[in-house]
C-alpha cells in the first residue's frame, strides 16, 4: 500500500472534512495555532509514533466509550483533524468497541500513516469470552482493515504473578510477532506489582502506565511509578503514559499544564495517550504537548 503524506492525505480529504465539519457545534472551539506533534522512539524499540496519542476509550467498559456513545461519525471528524495536527498514534482496545471506527477511519487515510495499538481482554466477563489469541486477532484485523498491529497488549494487568497467570497470552502473542502480525508487545498495568514486573520481563517491550502528579487513577504516589518507569526505561522499555489527566478528574488548566509538563519533560516517559473527542480537545493537547516538547 502506498504510504501517502500528511500534506497529500490534508488535500486529498479537505473537501470531505469540511463537508463533514459542517454542522457539529463544538461549544468554545475556536481554532488552534499552526502546531504539530512530533514523532519519537519508544525506548530502545525501534518503533517510532507520535508522542500524543489519540487515547479511543475514555470512560470505557464492555464494548461502550466516549466516542462510541458519541458515534462514529463524530470519531471521523476528530480523528482526521488530529491526524492533521501530527497526531499519528492511535490507541484502542477490544474492551472499547472503537475497533470498528478505526476501521472506517482507515478508509479514508491509508493504515500505513498510523501507529496502532490495541489491547486484549485476557479474564471472561458478561461481555467477553477468552478465546485463543490469533483468533482473537484474526477478528481484530477484520474490524480495524489491518493485517498487522504495531503493539499489541495485555489489558489491564492487576498482578505481580500476571506472567506466570497469563502465560498463555503471551506465548501466542510471541507466535504472532514472530509472523509479523505484531510488530511490539506489552502490557497495561493498573497495579504497582504489576508494573514492576513489567519495567523487568524481557518479553515486555512496551509498558502502558498510569502517572500524573496528583496520584488521580494511579497505582502508587508519583514518585513509587516514575522510579519504576525509570527502571523500564533503562531496560530498554518504551513507555506511554496514560490517565495525565486523572481520566478526567483534574478541572482546572492549572492542574492539567502542570501534568503534562510533568509527563512530557520526563525521559522515562516516551509518549502520552489522552482522550479527545472534540476538535478543542485536540487543539489544547497538541498546542501544549507542543510548546513543552519544544522548549
């Protein structure tokens, strides 16, 4: 597949967005300044992303989240317009149900432009049955349109035995790397043994964690996670941040500068993952993510 610029991809859908744009009333959006996310490597990986990636499940559980209670077409509004802006990562996960809006995504901007990265679900649940984990990414590329994943985790590891509990996984999800099906693998923490664990298993190449200054949604005070991710970045590991803002906890601009400031001048964290689902949403992460990584 050829792989299209920015710019092209910017020409190519300008008519498209703007058609699509019309309409949707976006309460205080008033434009943003000609900023753009950079790309960076995740740890000694070899893979490169952009450092803001477009976080797909705020307030998710069973299939259900932000944007999929908004709906798809608002996803291809927002999506697009942060691709524009550089922001070429997206993160999802099964446990989302934006596989399916991705998918619909790729359709207008080639697959090859993005860095995707996904989640598996890894315990039964009302809304999940464990299967084997190449049929579970056999169904994966048929919602997204992909044949590869660049990162593929484990979701939500809540364990300092989860290797030896979620052997299974990762045997398979090795198989699949191996084929080419998987360019990287990892894990979600929401647990601090299980984080620690991570930042030394030599099977982990990508670790997602929850950081912010204010110990809002995390798994330990600031100063327990960053001497972990600290660990994992010296063992090579890349790593994303999530819930900067406290999965949406932290109310006031002050708070939330301070936090990515926090996240982004810190050579232990590679890359954040924020949730944005409106066009001002957007503007305020890339504009920020940008004075901060440039200064």
């Amino acid at each position: 597949m050829k792989k299209f610029s920015r710019r092209e991809m910017i020409q190519a859908s300008l008519a498209c967005m703007s058609a699509l744009s019309a309409g949707l009333p976006i309460p205080g959006f008033s434009g943003s300044k000609n900023a753009e996310i950079d790309q960076v490597e995740l740890g000694k990986t070899g893979l490169k992303v952009s450092r803001l990636a477009l976080g797909c499940g705020n307030s998710s559980w069973a299939r259900q989240s932000k944007f999929t209670r908004l709906g798809v077409d608002t996803f291809l509004k927002v999506a697009p317009y942060a691709y524009e802006k550089g922001v070429t990562f997206l993160d999802t996960a099964d446990l989302y149900g934006t596989h399916p809006f991705v998918g619909e995504l790729f359709k207008s901007i080639p697959r090859d432009n993005f860095q995707l990265l996904t989640k598996i679900w890894t315990t039964d649940a009302d809304w999940y049955k464990v299967v084997p984990v190449q049929e579970t990414l056999d169904r994966f590329k048929k919602e997204m349109g992909t044949d590869y994943f660049d990162i593929v985790l484990l979701h939500a590891m809540e364990s300092g035995n989860w290797i030896q509990e979620k052997q299974q996984f990762r045997d398979q999800l090795e198989e699949a790397k191996q084929k080419g099906e998987v360019k990287k693998v990892g894990v979600s923490c929401h647990n601090i043994d299980a984080l620690r664990v991570a930042a030394e298993d030599p099977w982990v190449d990508i670790i997602l964690a929850r950081i912010n200054p204010y110990q809002m949604i995390m798994d330990g005070t600031p100063e327990e996670i960053m001497t972990i991710l600290e660990k994992a970045n010296k063992n090579g590991k890349g790593v994303i941040g999530m819930k900067i803002f406290g999965n949406g906890e932290m109310s006031s601009e002050e708070q939330r500068n301070k936090s990515l400031n926090f996240s982004i001048r810190n050579e232990n964290i590679h890359a954040v993952t924020i949730g944005l689902e409106k066009f001002e949403y957007v503007d305020y992460a890339v504009e920020r993510v940008y004075d901060i990584a440039k200064s």
